[in-house]
C-alpha cells in the first residue's frame, strides 16, 4: 500500500503489545499480535470484538497515550509511531481525537468551558470556532446547559458534550471507544442518531470500537472483527446499507439480519471453548 | 435519629456539667493547679485593656502568618518542580522520607541558636513545619491526580502551562486544601512552640512566663486564648473552602 | 540501576553542601557531616544516647497506650448511640481542634516536669487522632453491605461481627498508623519545654549549653527511631491488610478510558 491520494489516511501495521513480564520473566501476557488495518479516508470503521480482547489498548496506541511493542502506526503515509520512538505525541498535534469510555470532562471546568477546552490549547478560539461551537452543541441537544457542571448534567449529556468537544476542534480522524457503552437503551440509540447526523455534516474518518453487534452494523461503512486476546482482525464485513440511516428502522431489514448472522457467528467462534465434563 | 431538643439539652447540661466540674476542681485542688473561672475572666480583661493581648496575638499571628506564606508556597511549588523531570521525584524519596522523619518541633532549639530569639527563628520555625505538610500533600495530589484525565487533556493539545493551570492544579486544589486546614492550626502552634523555649513577646511567651512566675491565672488564661485562636481560624478556614470549591459540592463519586 | 546513581548523587551532594556550610558559616554554627557521625557514635557508646532515648520511648509508649486505647474502643460503643453521639460532637471536635503542644504548660503545672506530663501530653494527641479516624471508618461501613445482611436475617451481633468491625479495622490500624510518629514528637516537644531527661531535654540542653554537634545527633537519634518505627508499622499493615486488593501490574496498565 503505497501512501498518496486514494491511499489509507490511517494505517496499523502488525502491532503488538504486551503487559508485565518485566525483569526478563516469561509471563508477558500479550493483548495485541500481528494486527494490521486500514482505514481510507472518510470512512466509518467500526472495530467489534469480544470484551477484553484489547480494543481500548489499540486505541490507546493509535492516540498515543500507550506505546506498541511492535508494529507501526502510520497516518497519511507518515510513520507516527514505532516502538523505538521517542516521545509519545498524544494526539499526534491535535490530528486524531479520542472519544473515550469514560467521558473524561474537567470536572471543575463548566459544560462551555469543558468544549471550548482544545481550541484554547490550539490557540484557534475565535468568533467563527465560538459559532461553530455554538452550532454543534445547538445539534447535540446542549443549549441551555452551557454553565452547567459535569456533575449537574446526565451521563448521556456528558457524553454528547464529550462528542462535541472533540468534533468542534476538528481532527481529521477520530476514534471512539465504545463511548455509549455505559448508557441506557434509549439515550444510546439518540446518541446514535446525533453521532451519524454529525458524522455526515463533516464525514470524518472514525474508528469506532464497540462490543454491540448492531451498533457496529448500524454506525459502520465497515465492521472488522478482532480475535480474543492476542487480538488481530479476523474477519471484515461491508456495510451496505444506504445512507442516512434510520437506526430505528435499520433492524427490521433482511440485510441487517443476514450481515447481524454473519458477524455474530464470526465473535462467537471467539468465545472460550466451552469446557466438557 | 436523635431528636434536635434533646441534643440541644444534652448539650448545655453537659457545658454546665463541665463549668461545675471546673469550679469543683478549683475549690477542691486550690489555685495553685487550677485557675478559678472568674480569675480568668479578670486577668482577660486587664490584659486585654492594657494592649498586652493584642499585642501577643498580633506578634504570634505574624509569625504564623509568614512562616505559612513561605513555607506553604514552597512546599506547594517544588513538588510541581520535582516531578517535571522524569525519574527525579523517585531518585529523591528516601531523602523526603527521611526528612520526613525528623520530628519538626525538635528543631525549634536549632533554629532559636541559628537565628536568635526574635521573630525570624519563628518564621523559619513555622515555615518549616508548614513546607513538609504542604510538599507531602501537594505531591500527593499530583501523584493521584487522574491519569485518564491527564492523557485525554493531551490528546487535546494541552501542553506545559495550560496542563498545569487546567488539570494539574485543580487537582492538587482538594488535596491543598487539606493540608492548609492542617497547616494553619499547626502554624500557630509551632509559632507557640518556638515562644515557650525562647521568646520575649508573642503568646508563647506569655504563658511560659506566668509558668515561671508560678502565675496559674496566667498560663490558663494564654492556653485559652491560644485554643480560641485556632479553634476560630478553623472555622474561617471551613467556610473558605466550602465557599472555593463550588464545582465540587455533591459531586460524590464525580471523580 | 541509573536510580541508584542518582540517589548516590543527591547523597553527595547533600554531604557536599553540608560540609560547605560548616565551612563558610563555621563548625560552632554548624558542625560537620564527620565531627556530628564522631559525636553521635560517642553518645551511642557512652550510653548516654541510650539513656535519654529510652526516656522518650517509655513517655510515647505509654502514652501511646493510655490514649490509643480508648481511642479505638470509644468509637465502637458511641456507634449506635445517636444522641450522646450529637451531644459529645462539639466538645470532642474542639477536643481535636485544640492545639495540644501549646496546651504543654497545663500539663506541666498538673503533672510536673517528670514522665507523668509527657505521657498525659502524648495520650492526649493520640487519643483524638485515633478517635476520630476510627470513627470516620465506622461511619464509611458500606450501608448496603448491612442491608443486605438485614434482608437475610441477620441481628445486630452478627452485622457488628461479620461487616462492621472487618470494616472498621484497616481504619483502627491506620489512626495507630499516624499516631505513633505522633507520639514520639509530642514526647519530644514535652521534654524541650521542661523536663530532666529524654532526647528533647538532651536537644534543648545542647542549645542552651552551645553545643550544636550534640544537638544534631539529638535531632539524628529521633529521625532514625520515627524511620525504624515507620518501617516496621508499614511492614506489619501490610501483614494484617494483605486481603485487600491491590491492582497488578498488567491490570493497571490496561485502563480503558
């Protein structure tokens, strides 16, 4: 794969990481192995795999909050990370942002401020990002709780101001993981919703780690689907499903079902083996 | 749940109690071991109408006051110094703990040698107390300040300065606060430490002085207004701090 | 390996700068890193050390006991007294609040300047320490946990054994934790005021007599006996606490965010 135009924005090339197993012992426990994926630009990958099998930890390398213990990252055809290099650069200057689990506000920050947060680090904080802003937080169903605390608003309103901090300082790739994961039903499928409607305004290039088959299928141009730990891809689906989609509806399709089939079958020959008397 | 009426009650029997346990004690053990209520209440006016109260008050809250300022900006700058270099804050902790485990008080007389009986070997005095308090729970809050929070600011594009002033600070603020609640009272009486052992004014000395004239009035009356001192500084404190951080308040489990 | 260089480094330095010191400001200010080393092993060998150190330990020991006791115990019996709980709260509040070292004349005036003073000093810290620690962690037994226990029929004896007192414990163990440094400074603090004997005598002593190497090995002396003692309390709440759980390695290095 040659980088330049119609090239992958985001490429992972047989990363690995492994845990403990200091001071040369032998118990190292290896979360990733020899996995590689692509990402083109404008996509909407969505990652599925079984719990534990070290989705965070791949997202973690691609932020560069966690080092690989091999493989590459590279983004653009530029080599971002290798094990051997130097300095972690989170967020790799503000280019990939990261919707985390947890939804990771200030919590002495207000909802506003929380927002506006990046942009003052950036130094880009303007009248014209402040209407952006304003505009965002207008489409995530915010307005009216800019002055409020994080700890004064529900888990699904951090959650959405979380989304739209990232998206108002505008990094060409995004990752999430699993960031609806804590939410009830209902909240979930809105947040979906909201995601896509924002998603398609500016079509970034999302990677978006979930354990939740339909929400893979509902949000992802494509699904790739990780082995239990040591993880890498195993499986890889388009989704052809037209859009704007209606969450909603989506489910009732024929397609939905037979890819839903197919996807589920594939995790579950990642289950344990289930052991005999 | 007890009722208000009751506790109120049981309260003030128990002040009253105490007062009548005091008078009983007076009469019984005579003057010499315990002042009368009334004495006290003499000998707080006379001093407090001839300017010596004030006067004390003011020359050990001046000691408190400085040797807080120095010592309580020192110990709440150099942890963020000590960590900026990686490996250096974990080269140093056997010397912070050995540091640590040198009684601070005991060196009151060292430092009364080294800068005399004046206001200075106070303000170090004090200072010193305060630092260690400060530096311990400054570095705390750094060390458990929230490695999530602190990847995902990065990830953000907040670097050096603005890190520090939007999450490192604020997450050393609780743990601050902490300590500044403990430091205060310790503030003052380490600057009534270093009095007792050498002092010619200061509230310190106003008791170790009616010690040694054999004047019980005298020491109750300064051990009194000492506790006074601290107990109201601790309430000003209280209210400060809830006052401060408003952000905080009901965020049980916030974070 | 490089840590131990750099501790070497810093342990040099310090040295260095100590020694600097007793030059440019003079051995009687301050004595050097050697002549206080030479001086302390003096102290150590003629018994001296020994004799007022034994002094300090017996008035932080005994007040030690005589406050932490109570202390500890106190707590369990006002638990589910609601009232005399509310009714006790103010006075033992500003009990804590008081400042006990500044309070040391009244003990000297009540109990002279013998051991008496310093164990009733020291007893006094402690006992508001551990008080109050203990009945934080009283208070923090997890209420749901004793639900639970309700629902399944189980009486008043039962909850206080099986979920409050393992509740409390690591609390009980942690106010004697941060008392003990306590009661040795507090001894010490006892013996600079007024006193014959002990290592806070024997500090004051040095001050008043301008002989500064021996003060240094007073200061020395406390330093290594609050280093001991922690060492071994730390080792010994690591035993009593190992069924709490720690985090591992790899399980901390794989946060999910």
């Amino acid at each position: 794969m040659t980088p330049g135009k119609g090239g992958p924005v985001l490429e992972v090339r047989d990363l690995a990481r492994c845990f403990g197993g200091r001071d040369g012992r032998d118990d190292a426990l290896a979360v990733i192995e020899g996995l590689s994926l692509a990402v083109a630009e404008g996509e909407f990958v969505t990652v599925a795999g079984p719990s534990g099998s070290g989705k965070s930890t791949l997202l973690n390398m691609i932020a560069q909050i966690d080092r690989p213990s091999e493989g590459t990252i590279h983004l653009r055809g530029e080599t971002i990370l290798a094990p051997g290099k130097a300095d972690l650069n989170p967020g790799w200057n503000c280019q990939i942002g990261y919707v985390t689990q947890e939804d990771n506000l200030l919590p002495w920050r207000r909802l506003l401020d929380n927002i506006l947060l990046p942009l003052r680090a950036q130094r880009r904080l303007d009248a014209d990002a402040r209407t952006r802003v304003a505009a965002l937080i207008e489409t995530a169903g915010l307005t009216g709780f800019e002055r409020y605390y994080p700890h004064e608003l529900s888990g699904g309103m951090r959650k959405r101001a979380s989304l739209v901090r990232t998206l108002a300082y505008d990094p060409p790739v995004i990752l999430m993981d699993e960031p609806f994961g804590a939410l009830d039903a209902q909240t979930r499928t809105e947040l979906h919703a909201d995601l896509l409607r924002l998603w398609s305004l500016k079509r970034k290039t999302i990677v978006f780690v979930t354990h939740d088959i339909t929400e893979a299928i509902a949000l992802g141009d494509r699904v790739l689907v990780l082995s239990r730990a040591p993880a890498r891809v195993v499986d890889e689906y388009r989704v052809d499903l037209p859009r704007p989609r209606d969450v909603d509806h989506l489910i009732a399709e024929p397609a939905f079902a037979r890819l839903y089939e197919s996807i589920r079958q594939s995790l579950a020959r990642q289950a344990p083996k289930a052991r005999r008397a | 749940m007890s009722r208000p009426g009751v506790v109120i009650a049981g309260r003030l029997l128990l002040g009253l109690g105490l007062v009548l346990l005091w008078t009983l004690l007076h009469r019984v053990l005579g003057d010499h071991t315990i002042a009368g209520l009334g004495d006290i209440a003499v000998r707080l006016w006379e001093i407090a109408q001839n300017g010596v109260l004030l006067r004390d008050i003011g020359v050990t809250m001046l000691e408190a006051g400085a040797g807080l300022a120095v010592g309580g900006l020192a110990g709440f700058a150099l942890p963020f110094l000590i960590t900026r270099v990686p490996g250096f804050e974990a080269a140093l902790r056997p010397f912070i703990a050995a540091a640590m485990g040198v009684p601070k008080l005991a060196l009151a007389p060292l430092l009364i040698l080294w800068f005399g009986i004046g206001l200075l070997s106070k303000v170090v005095f004090v200072a010193l107390v305060v630092f260690f308090l400060l530096f311990f729970s400054t570095l705390a809050g750094i060390r458990g300040a929230d490695p999530r929070l602190i990847a995902v600011a990065r990830v953000l594009g907040l670097r050096e300065l603005m890190l520090l002033r939007e999450v490192m600070l604020p997450s050393t603020l609780p743990f601050v606060f902490a300590s500044l609640k403990v430091a205060l009272p310790r503030a003052i009486s380490a600057a009534v430490v270093g009095e007792f052992i050498a002092a010619d004014t200061g509230l310190g000395s106003y008791i170790q002085n009616a010690m040694s004239q054999a004047d019980t009035v005298g020491v109750f009356t300064g051990v009194i207004v000492v506790t006074v001192l601290v107990v109201v500084v601790n309430a000003v404190l209280d209210h400060t701090q809830k006052r401060a951080m408003g952000w905080r308040h009901s965020a049980i489990g916030g974070f | 390996m490089r840590i131990v260089v750099y501790r070497a480094v810093i342990l040099a330095l310090i040295l260095a700068c100590w020694q600097g010191a007793s030059l440019v400001f003079g051995a009687h200010w301050i004595p050097a890193p050697a002549a206080v080393m030479r001086a302390f092993w003096l102290q150590a060998a003629s018994g001296e050390l020994w004799y007022h150190a034994r002094y300090t330990l017996a008035a932080a020991v005994i007040g030690f006991l005589i406050g932490g006791l109570p202390g500890a115990l106190l707590p369990f019996l006002i638990r589910r007294l609601a009232t005399l709980r509310a009714i006790l709260d103010p006075y033992l509040i500003a009990g804590y609040g008081a400042p006990k070292v500044a309070l040391t004349p009244l003990f000297i005036l009540w109990f002279g300047i013998g051991l008496e003073s310093k164990v009733a000093l020291v007893a006094s810290v402690v006992f508001f320490l551990v008080f109050f620690i203990t009945l934080a962690g009283l208070d923090s037994v997890d209420q749901k946990l004793i639900a639970a226990a309700r629902v399944f029929g189980a009486g008043p004896g039962l909850i206080a054994r099986e979920i409050v007192w393992p509740s409390a414990i690591p609390y009980v163990l942690t106010g004697l934790r941060v008392a003990a440094p306590y009661a040795i400074g507090t001894a010490v603090v006892g013996e600079l005021i007024s006193s014959n004997r002990g290592l806070g005598y024997s500090i004051q002593a040095a001050a008043t007599n301008f002989e500064p190497a021996k003060l240094f090995v007073g200061v020395v002396a406390l330093a290594l006996i609050v280093l001991v003692l922690n060492a071994v309390l730390d080792l010994l709440e690591k035993r009593l606490l190992s069924w709490r759980p720690t985090g591992g390695i790899a399980e901390r290095a794989q946060t999910s965010f």
